[in-house]
C-alpha cells in the first residue's frame, strides 16, 4: 500500500474483529428502516456510483487493456456488491487523495479503493464519513527472487537492500525497525515500483516489502519472483460511504456478508491468488486480534 502522509504514523494495539463476529452481530432479517433516503436514490438511479482509482495497480483495481476497462479483486468486488443491489455499477476514476472529497461534494455514492478501517481518523472532515464492515484484509510481505532462501522475517534483513513504495506500510514497518536497531537495514525507499521491481531482478535488491496484493501480482507477472516469509500487519480494507447515508450502509453490509455467506469473496479471492490468507479471516466466528497500521495519506502514486 503506497502511503503519503503527513508525518502522523500510529502503529495501533490490537483491534480488529473477525467476520464472523460481525456476521453474528448484524441482522439478517428485514432491512432496518431509516429516514435517509441514500439507498432509494441508488436504486432509482439504476448505478451505484463508486470512487476508484487504477493507478492503484494490480491485484486491486488497475486498467486491463486487452479487456480496455477496469480489472482487479477490488473491481469484482464492486460488481459483486452491485448486483446484490440490484443495480449496476458505475466507476468513477478518481486520484485517491480526492476520492473523500469527491464523496462529500456527492459526485460518488461509496468509495471503495484499498481503504482501510480507521484510516480517516486524522482527516479534518473524519466525522462526515461511515465505514462498511471489512471485505478483506490485506498485509505486508517480502518479496524476493526465486532463488533466495535466507529471508523471511524482519531479523532475516539486516545487512540487506530492501526496497520499499515511499511512505507506505512497508516504508513505515522497516523505518520503526531501524529506529530500534540502528539502521540495520539497508532500505531503499522510491515511488517508482516498476525501477524496484526491475532492480530486485537484477540482484541490486535483496527483498522488497509491499502489500499482498501487489507482491502477488508481481509474482504472477514474473516466476522469477516469490513471497517469502509471513504477513506482517493485517489491515482490514473496507467501504466508506458518507456518514448518515445509513440505507445504503446497511444494504452494504448485508451485501457483503451474503458474498461471504454464498461463497462468492472467496471465489474472487481465489481467481486473484488471495485466499489462502484471507480464509481465516472470512472464516472466522471469534474475535481475532490483529494490528492496524494507520498513515495519514495524501496521494498514491505507484509509477
């Protein structure tokens, strides 16, 4: 995840809740019934108008142009959720950084583009947004060549180049570790991922460390790559919708635990390499802790 802040890093103690939890939380009865008419204004304007952004790349959401339209696990998500309401859905391509001010001015109905739970809490305007329940939850990992076999943890990279996106989650993880071990690794920070990627094939770098979606689609795009290690930091990503836009809230959330339910993220995350660590996660009926990273973000730029 390709973070840009405003210096603000809160490394925050566990949170988090399982779906399952909030599957067992929610009522999947009649829908409840309240004054906003967010919903019927969807349904009566037949789209579902999402705030996106495909320079976020693959496997989130990025321009396919053999299809010449949109593609990723996030976009499937979209059209998942839009059929569930009937409706079809409209994407609307917005730099990230715009995308909350975009909702406010009501040119989008949602924005759901790599939006983590709690990541607008230092945004002025934090009270005038709602956040869906998750949809998935996304990672750091260590991306290597194939022929590396020496690292898989944080200790495994002192003494190595490691590449990381500028004032991303993975930025942010090794810089807290040099803090505490001198300068330990030799980190490498760019906003240039393809040069990265380019100079981790070429030996300049040892490892590099981005987020699960991204590091698997790189692996996708080049066998000569491969995931190392275990996850670090799961963030749960999920839908933002302005605050007291509740019918259609509500109609999200119903949405997504059906997709759960029915089988039908799980068949997404499958189609995109990403189950095998999500499935706990979907599949889960307890409360699960986990750690959230949360970075005040002012832009992505990926290339």
């Amino acid at each position: 995840m390709h973070l840009k802040g405003s210096g603000l890093l809160k490394i925050l103690a566990p949170f988090g809740l399982g779906l399952g939890i909030l599957i067992g939380s929610a009522s999947m009865g009649a829908m409840p019934v309240y004054a906003d008419g967010s919903l019927a204004t969807v349904s009566r304007r037949g789209n579902l108008r999402v705030g996106i952004d495909a320079s976020i790349g693959g496997a989130y959401m990025f321009w396919n142009p053999k299809t010449q339209y949109y593609d990723g696990f996030e976009w499937e998500i979209i059209e998942a959720i839009a059929a569930k309401l009937d409706v079809a859905p409209r994407p609307i391509n917005i730099p990230w950084a715009s995308q909350t001010n975009s909702l406010l001015m009501g040119d989008v109905d949602l924005i759901l583009s790599v939006r983590e739970t709690g990541g607008l809490e230092s945004d002025p305007n934090q009270d005038e947004f709602a956040e869906s329940i998750p949809y998935y939850q996304t990672s750091q990992r260590l991306l290597v060549h194939k022929d590396t076999t020496n690292v898989n943890s944080l200790r495994d990279l002192i003494g190595k180049r490691v590449g990381v996106i500028a004032n991303s989650g993975g930025a942010a993880i090794v810089e807290t570790y040099n803090n505490n071990r001198g300068n330990a690794v030799r980190l490498f920070a760019s906003r240039d991922l393809d040069r990265m990627i380019a100079q981790l094939r070429a030996g300049q770098l040892d490892a590099m460390l981005l987020d699960e979606p991204i590091a698997v689609w790189q692996v996708r795009e080049d066998p000569n790559l491969q995931i190392s290690g275990d996850r670090f930091l799961p963030i749960n990503l999920v839908v933002i919708v302005r605050q007291g836009d509740e019918t259609l809230k509500a109609a999200l959330d119903r949405a997504i635990i059906e997709l759960q339910q029915e089988g039908k993220l799980e068949s997404i995350l499958r189609r995109w390499k990403l189950w095998y660590n999500s499935r706990e996660f979907l599949q889960s009926t307890e409360a699960s802790p986990n750690i959230t990273l949360r970075i005040t973000m002012q832009f992505w730029d990926y290339h």
